[in-house]
C-alpha cells in the first residue's frame, strides 16, 4: 500500500486486518508533514507525541480484538477554529494565541476520534475565517500544491492543500460563503459542505453564525462519505445542530442515478467565469448526459445579501478587539469587519428578509431538480500577492471574487459537494453539485459515479 496515495477506506481497512499498524501509518504521515509542510505551509501545529499515542492506543485495541471504528489508523488534521484539547484555538488571529489552551475537543473531532482516526495537527486559514486566499499576515501564506506561487483557497486553505499534497487523507474545515468549496476547487480535491446545522459546530471558532458550516475534505467521494457518516448526530452542546435521524451515505454510492433529476444553473452561473470553469461544468454535464438548464431567480442578490450579513455578524462578533487592539488584526481582515460594523440594522433585517423569499424560490426550484451543477470558482488559482484579476474585460479584485459562485449557495445553507476536474496541462477547477436540504446522499451519488468514469478524480500532487 502506497501511504503517499491511499485513501481513507483503503487505510482504514489495512489497519483492523492487521496488514499495517496506526503506528506505522502515523508516522508515516508524520515524516510527510516534516518533509513537504515547510514549502507549502499547511499546518500551525503538529502535536506527534499525542498522535503516536493516540496511534498506539488504536494498534492495542486491536490486538485485543476491539471494535476500533470505520477510520482506524486514518491520520487527519483540522483547521485552527475547532478546538484541539491542549492546544490554543487561534482562529488564524495572533490575538487569540494569546488565549489558554481548549479543554476539550471539538465535537466533530471527538467524533472521528471515536471512529478510529488519528489527529495529527491543526491547519493554517484566513484570519477569522473572512477570506479566500489563506494568505494570513500573522502565519504566512499556503501554497497550492499544483503550484506552490498560487493560493491555495480559503478560509482552509491549509486544510485543502495538506489534502492535495497527501500529507494526510482527510481534514476538516469551515465554510461560511465558500471556505471549503474554494479551496477544494483550487486544489482539486473533493470538498463537502452539508447542509447548515446538519454538523455539530460546538467548539468552533464562528465567523457568522447564521452561516457557518463544517465540512471535510478528502481525495475521493467513499472517503468523503465516511466522514459526514461519523459526524452527523445532535448534539447538545450546538443549539443549531438537528436532531434528524443520521442517514449513512457510504452504502448507497453504487446506486443508479438515472432516475435523480439533473439540471446546470443557469443565467448568473455561466456569466464572469472564464472559458475553463464553463468547459469543467460542460464536462461533467456530457458525461452523465445532463441537457437541461435551470434558472436560479435573484442569485446576484442573495450574494450582496450574504456580504451584508456575514460581514455584519463577524464585525459584532469582534467588536471588542477591534475597538481595543485593531493593529493586530491582519489589515485586510479588519478593514472589512470596520465596514462590517457600519452597516446599517436596516439593511441587515432587510438581507434577512430576502433571504426567507430566495429560500421560498430555491424550493421551487427543487421541485423540478434533485440535483444543480454550477462552477465553483471562476478562475483558477491565482497568483498569491495577486490582488485584481480580468472577468468578462473588467478589472476585478481576487479575493471577494472567488466566492463568485458559492455565496449564494451558502446563503440559503444548501449541500453542496464541490468535485475536482484536473487537467494535464493546467491548474484544476471545481465544479458544484448542488441538492435540497438534507439530500447530501444525492450529490455524492451523483459524484461517485462521475469518479467511477474517471470524470473527477483527485491524485496526490506536490509540485515542491
């Protein structure tokens, strides 16, 4: 078994039949860290004495005949807004490291912990999570493992690129307008944003609470199953968390498609990309024969909307810091929880308002569609430094731009399930699988056989 390329399930199922140790495979992970972080700059904290343990600890349960879990042995590593017991949660702020270390895990940690899974470290992102670059002033930028010149996405960018690269097969992340669906695209790995309150967010650092997802990242579909299967459940310590039934997915991926109804967005989803994001979509469409379209009324609306309201949320959240210690935020971060802060309540309420009457015409629409393809990004990765890009001849900024496509999805808290198209002589793009609340099973369906044709896939790339 390859330990540079294997997936989670291939991983997983070595270690309970006894054909490679936790040990082994987390110190193999741990050597790949050692060796390939220090050019791409994905993790802030690597904690190998607590996975060794962790690791050993899984070996013995083994030799005693104990169920370990369906991600025994499996490394992971998640973004620095869940909380690691023991270490600080920085949120990507040089505020917070001033903060005691977390007493307890996050529940979505806890919860692959119980599964078998070994936590490796903590992941690099965007100050606070507000951005889509991961170029953070305080930790430095993640370099995009296709090319280590160009970002990597954000807010987990680190969580994305440590993917990509191979250094681990699955990491967690957070997504609030695109901050895993950018990233994933950027770095062509699979990215899975659940529907809002499906996950538990306890022991989360939030940028806006109204919109703040979980989400994980992996480099196939079973993997990325594996882990919504582990981690759905209520939980208590989340007042948004639901309380619906936990539905496994990773045992309906071979089923038919034929009868899920799929259809490309339309109207503001093929306008202000270039030519490649279309042709990814175009791709995806032709192989699973999809001809219809299907118009999302006002999506350029609900993305205004989603700025007002998560830029009002994270300013509120931060107020205080802002008002006592504004020269340590990273600038830009700061300058946009200022404008944040003087938003009117009016228009505040007034977001919220249409976003009640975009959710009523998204369920509309989903009468007629299971499932909508649409580009993630429109671009691919730029240049990290790069500040302005050309759209459709008009010089644009980067970095509120690459949420182009994602941020009216966030804004309603749809699943969506951003899939990698590589291509042999450029960067990957990503494209959108899109679903009704609570139907992530349909998207991934969708997905596993777009990778079964070899349609999207997500090899282990490290360009250093």
């Amino acid at each position: 078994m390859n330990l540079d390329s294997a997936n989670a399930i291939t991983i997983s199922a070595a270690v309970r039949a006894g054909k490679v140790s936790a040990v082994d495979i987390t110190k193999a992970a741990l050597a790949r860290i050692a060796v390939r972080d220090p050019e791409l700059n994905c993790f802030t904290a690597v904690i190998t004495e607590a996975a060794l343990a962790d690791a050993a600890r899984i070996d013995r349960e083994i030799a005693q005949g104990n169920n370990v879990g369906a991600l025994a042995g499996v490394p992971f590593a998640v973004k620095n807004l869940f909380d690691i017991s023991g270490l600080t949660t920085l949120a990507g702020s040089k505020i917070n490291a001033e903060n005691p270390a977390a007493t307890q895990d996050a529940t979505a940690v806890t919860k692959l912990k119980q599964a078998g899974a070994v936590l490796v470290g903590a992941l690099n992102m965007d100050e606070y999570a507000y951005g889509f670059v991961t170029e953070n002033s305080h930790y430095g930028a993640t370099h995009n493992p296709h090319d280590l010149q160009r970002v990597a996405g954000g807010s987990s960018g680190g969580s994305a690129a440590a993917v990509a690269a191979g250094l681990v097969p699955l990491t967690l992340g957070s997504d609030t307008n695109g901050s895993i669906r950018v990233p994933a695209a950027l770095c062509g790995i699979f990215g899975l944003k659940p529907t809002y309150g499906r996950l538990s967010r306890a022991g989360v650092a939030l940028f806006s609470s109204s919109f703040d997802h979980i989400g994980s990242f992996a480099r196939s579909v079973q993997d990325i199953a594996a882990v919504f299967d582990v981690l759905q459940g209520k939980d208590d310590r989340d007042p948004i968390c639901t309380n619906r039934q936990p539905e496994l997915i990773l045992p309906q991926l071979n089923q038919d498609i034929s009868a899920i109804r799929i259809a490309i967005a339309a109207d503001y989803f093929t306008k202000g990309a270039e030519q490649s994001a279309l042709a990814a979509v175009q791709k995806v469409a032709d192989a699973i024969e999809v001809t219809e379209y299907v118009r999302i009324p006002e999506a350029h609306r609900a993305r205004a909307a989603a700025f007002v309201i998560t830029a009002s949320e994270g300013a509120n959240l931060h107020l205080d810091k802002l008002r006592r210690r504004p020269e340590d935020f990273d600038a830009a971060t700061r300058d946009r929880f200022l404008a944040g802060a003087l938003i009117p309540s009016s228009w505040y309420l007034q977001a919220q308002r249409f976003r009640r009457w975009y959710g009523d015409r998204f369920r509309e629409v989903f009468q007629n569609v299971d499932v909508i393809l649409a580009p993630t990004t429109p671009i691919f990765a730029p240049l990290i430094g790069q500040e302005t890009m050309i759209l459709d001849g008009e010089e644009i900024l980067v970095r509120p731009h690459l949420g182009l496509f994602t941020q009216p999805l966030s804004f309603i808290g749809l699943p969506v399930l951003s899939v990698p198209i590589q291509h042999p002589n450029a960067l990957p793009l990503g494209v959108q699988l899109i679903a009704a609340p609570y139907n992530e099973a349909l998207i991934l369906q969708v997905a596993a056989v777009l990778e079964a044709k070899g349609i999207v896939s997500a090899p282990v790339i490290f360009n250093g």
